[in-house]
C-alpha cells in the first residue's frame, strides 16, 4: 500500500494535536455538521446480495356492470419489479506506531483520529442520501434527489410530488416531506450482511508502504457503511424544489408555509393533524393505516427562516415545542429536522 503525507500523520500533525500541558487537545470540530436524516431513516435487510427489490402494483383490474344472462370478462392486477442496489463506504486510518507512541496514550491518540474519520463517513452517507445518483458515481446508492428531479409527469410519475417554488438560477435549496415506513422508504443494506457503521480495528505485524514502496508499522482502523435507500411507494416523499435562498423575504418570496401545506396533501395518507387525507383510509375500528412516520428535511437557511416565522403571531401551523430538552420546530404536528447535507446550490428543477 503506497501512502504520501495526505493519506497518514506525520510530526507535523501530532505537534497540532498538543495541549499546552503536552497531552491530547480537545479538538475543535469546524467542519461537523447537523444531518438529522441519520437519526431518522429505519433500516431493514434487504431481500438482495446486492439490495433489494420491491414489487410494485402498476394497474388495478376493472370490473364490468353485468346484465342478466350476460356474463363478464375475468381481470387481473398488473405489477412490475423495482431494484435498488447499495453501495459500499470504506476507508483506512493509518498511524505510525512509533508516531502514536510518543504520546504515551495510544487509544486517546487513535480516537482523536477515528472521530474525524466518522464525522466525515456521516456527512459522505448524508450527502449521498439526497444527491447520490449510480448513473454519475457508479460505486454510491441512488439518493432522493435523482427520483424526484423533474416537473414534467411525462418524463417520470414522480413529478406529481416535485413542487416548483418558482426559483430560478443555481441558489436555490429544497424543503424535503419524507415518510419513513416499511411500505413507503427506508434505508437497505446487504442480505446477510450487518447494518450501520461498523469500524475494525485490523492492525497487525504485516508492514504497509509508504510512497518509495518502503515498509512500516502502523495502527490500522478499517471503516465500512454498507447500504443504500429504497422508495417502495414514490407517493409518500415530495420535494418542495426551487426555492431561491437569496429571495427568502420580500416581494417574489416563496411561501414557504403554503408549499409546505400543498405538500401535505399529496402523500395517500397522512396524520389528522397534517391533512384530512388520513380520514378516508382508516382500517377496522378506526385505527389509521400503517405508512410511516412523516418528516420535513430543510437546510440551516431555511430552518432559521421558519423559525422566525414560528415566532409571529398570526402563525398557527409553525409551532416551536420542546422535546427532551430541546426545541423541535414543527409544522401541522411534523417535525421539521435540519440536514446541512442540503446545498443552498441546487441547479433549476424544470
């Protein structure tokens, strides 16, 4: 394995990790971010090596009005097969033992490293949740963006559920409506194979190279996320598109409280508190369907946007309430959750 100084640490590196009493530093994370996608998305095994594939139904049988002594034509259902594949995320961490050893504590130094390491595996995984598309990067999973990337229903179903905030340019974000549920979407990984994040220590007395092909000892951490998204029903996600984040207020502002309320409706079913939808499909005894639990996905920008909003008070559908010590912002009972993964850069939707 052939390595340069972007790849491994040097002196230079465990010098800027001292405190002044000579010990590990608390290090100061300003590249973390907020991804609270992860904390929501369900996982479940899928039915494939490499993913899994859904059977959707594409076509109800008709019946026929019959006269007496007449008979009637037999129907069927038609279905079709959808599959989705995952991806494999995976990284090394290389340390020089004699490096990681002039410090005395091994373990704080290496954690100090593979928390770095996570961080950026979560934000990667959070990214390709929104933006990730096979077509262009073949090795990633295809994310919610690549589905719902069009207005025009003659170029794919899920149009009906991309709603146009009239932007236009390349400094626009998207409000995302995500229902997490066994049959609506959730995340996927391997047949056989362990769900989230699993990190190895691998090292052993086998030298690596450096760049001259030269050996050396090193700790060594092995990272690996395998696991991909499936949408089993399009239905239940809509992305509120073309929002221009440099026209938030003003004249020409998107509303983003009518959007958001337009974007309630189109799921099939949703809670009592969102829509009346849910209403008109409710099973025996009264008990609502089963679709999953409903989210709204913004950026920072457009999260402080609403919250200002929440404090106005003419408002009655932003509500800002408190959960387990924190304040969770929501909207008709929704909460709505910030993933910075969500560029404030996003081309036209057209």
């Amino acid at each position: 394995m052939a390595l340069n100084n972007s790849t491994f640490l040097t002196l230079t590196d465990w010098a800027t990790r001292r405190d002044p009493n000579g010990g590990i530093a608390d290090t100061v994370n300003l590249l973390s971010q907020t991804n609270e996608i992860l904390n929501d998305l369900i996982f479940k095994e899928g039915n494939l090596p490499t993913g899994n594939k859904t059977t959707v139904r594409t076509g109800l049988p008709a019946a026929t009005w019959r006269l007496l002594n007449y008979g009637v034509p037999r129907g069927k259902s038609t279905t079709a097969q959808v599959t989705d594949t995952c991806g494999m995320l995976e990284t090394y961490s290389l340390v020089d033992k004699d490096l990681a050893n002039l410090e005395g504590d091994v373990g704080a130094f290496r954690l100090s490293e593979d928390m770095a390491f996570l961080e950026g595996m979560n934000q990667q995984m959070a990214r390709t949740l929104i933006y990730g598309n096979e077509q262009s990067d073949v090795g990633a999973f295809t994310g919610l963006s690549p589905r719902y990337n069009t207005l025009d229903t003659n170029k794919a179903a899920s149009a009906a559920n991309v709603m146009d905030g009239k932007g236009r340019g390349s400094t626009n974000t998207s409000i995302w409506l995500c229902c997490w549920g066994p049959t609506a979407g959730f995340g996927i990984f391997p047949k056989g194979s362990v769900a989230g994040l699993q990190q190895k220590d691998v090292t052993t007395d086998a030298p690596v190279m450096d760049d001259q092909g030269n050996p050396f000892q090193a700790y060594q951490m092995h990272y690996k996320w395998d696991c991909g998204l499936t949408i089993r029903d399009w239905r239940y996600f809509v992305r509120i598109a073309n929002i221009d984040v440099n026209a938030l207020t003003g004249e020409g502002a998107a509303n983003l409280i009518a959007l958001m309320a337009a974007a309630c409706f189109k799921p099939p079913t949703m809670p009592s508190t969102a829509s009346n939808v849910q209403s008109a499909t409710r099973a025996t005894g009264g008990t609502p369907l089963s679709f999953g639990r409903p989210v709204f996905y913004v950026n920072r920008t457009i999260a402080s946007a609403l919250s200002i909003q929440a404090m106005n008070k003419t408002n009655v559908l932003l509500t800002q309430d408190e959960f387990d010590g924190k304040p969770v912002l929501r909207f008709r009972g929704i909460p709505i959750r910030v993933v910075d993964a969500i560029m404030n850069t996003e081309d036209t939707v057209q």
